[in-house]
C-alpha cells in the first residue's frame, strides 16, 4: 500500500490549502482514511477521518469547523479542504489508512491505521 500526500505549503494566517492523498495497492474504498498531523516536539496527533463510504466524518475540536474531509472512490484520493488556517496548524501533515475493512465508526488514534503517507508540511505564519 502506498499513500502520496500533497498540497501543503507556505500561507498566512487566513488563507486556505486543499490537502490530498492518492492510496494505491488496496481496495481504496473498502477501508477509512484519517488525517494527522505532528508539530516538532509535539506528538502526532488526529485532525479528521473519513468512513470508507464517506456518509460519517469524524473531526478534531481545534479544526471542526475549519476543515473538511472528503472523499473520491473512483480516484483513489482522500482530501483535506483547510480554511481559516492559524500559526497553530502548522504541521507535517499524514494521511493514513484504517486497519479495519469497513470500519463505520470514529478512528481517533493512530494504532487504528495501518498503512501512513510520507507527510506534506504546511506551514501557517502570522
């Protein structure tokens, strides 16, 4: 299984980037996919997930409302619309895939996933 992440950047305060992750090597839409992200010297933590169908997503407090996660199970791709982006979101953002075939419920912590992308930095300044 192979996840490609993409999209991240340099923005300011304010702005909004659109994050991706293209999966290969599993029946991509069989499984659900999180979003996380790790500021250095912090530990990795959860920003949003997706069901494998896409009817339920799950969101951290510190972005509901600011981040949308979505689906497309005809290309293979999971994305992370960012708007109203802080300094605090700065982070190397991954994206991953639920260990469990689906999976409908919440999947907050990071033993849920199995297979991770190789982080896309964004960075947020003020």
């Amino acid at each position: 299984v192979q996840l490609q992440a993409s999209g991240g950047g340099l923005v300011q305060a304010g702005d909004s980037l659109r994050l991706s992750c293209a999966a290969s090597g599993r029946t991509f839409s069989t499984y659900g996919m999180g979003w996380f992200r790790q500021a250095p010297g912090k530990e990795r933590e959860f920003v949003a997930a997706v069901t494998w169908s896409g009817r339920s997503t799950y969101y951290a407090d510190s972005v509901k409302g600011r981040f949308t996660i979505s689906r497309d199970n005809a290309k293979n791709t999971v994305y992370l619309q960012m708007n109203s982006l802080k300094p605090e979101d700065t982070a190397l953002y991954y994206c991953a895939t639920n260990k469990e075939m689906y999976n409908s419920g919440s999947a907050y912590t990071p033993r849920q996933y199995d297979y991770w992308g190789q982080g896309t930095q964004v960075t947020v300044s003020s």
